[in-house]
C-alpha cells in the first residue's frame, strides 16, 4: 500500500477529532467553511463523490477522491466509512502534503 502514511495520518486526525465522518456532515461542514480538506474513498458511490466534488468547487475546498477502495474507513477505524472532512487547517495542509507525495488518486485544488 503505497500511501500508507497517508492513511495512518488520517487514523491520527480522527483519534485527535479533527475530523467530521459521513457524507451528509461532511457537506455541511464544507458549507458551512468548516472543512479544510475533504478526503472520499473509492467505494463511495458516484453520486456521493459528485455531491462532494461539486461542494467543495463551489465553496473551494480542497478534496481528494482515493483509489483504494475500504481504505479509508479501515485508518480510521471506522469500516463503513466512505467520507471524511478534516476541520484543523493545520492537519489539512499536513496531510494533503503527504498526499501529493505519493499521489495514488484524484486530488482537487481549489483557489
């Protein structure tokens, strides 16, 4: 798994509760500017992702949609998992950082 520090990253976000877990939260934070950076797993569904990727267009967040499928509800110990929001600007940058390190998906910039 090339982007496991990635991922461990994410599980330790979620154990300092930097993170807002399911799709419905996930865009209200985005609307509400709560969101730094929003991170989808690849078993969401195409409906869920487009829903994301046009919030955070639209309110220009940075989002990144994985590859992997089940990947991202197993780092945060959360299986059934398919999107999370990180709130804290700081483990935003951090983990978007490491992200494009190894970048293993669709990653969305927003200015």
């Amino acid at each position: 798994m090339e982007n496991e520090k990635f991922l461990r990253f994410l599980g330790l976000a979620a154990r300092a509760g930097k993170i807002i877990c399911g799709a419905q939260g996930v865009d209200q934070a985005v609307k509400k500017r709560k969101a730094k950076l929003v991170v989808a797993d690849g078993g969401a569904s195409e409906n869920t992702k487009k829903q994301i990727k046009d919030a955070c267009a639209y309110y220009h967040v940075k989002c990144i949609i994985l590859d992997e499928c089940g990947v991202l509800g197993k780092s945060i110990h959360k299986p059934n998992n398919k999107v999370i929001g990180i709130v804290c600007p700081q483990f935003a940058q951090s983990a978007w950082d490491k992200y494009n390190a190894i970048s293993g998906g669709e990653t969305i910039e927003q200015d």
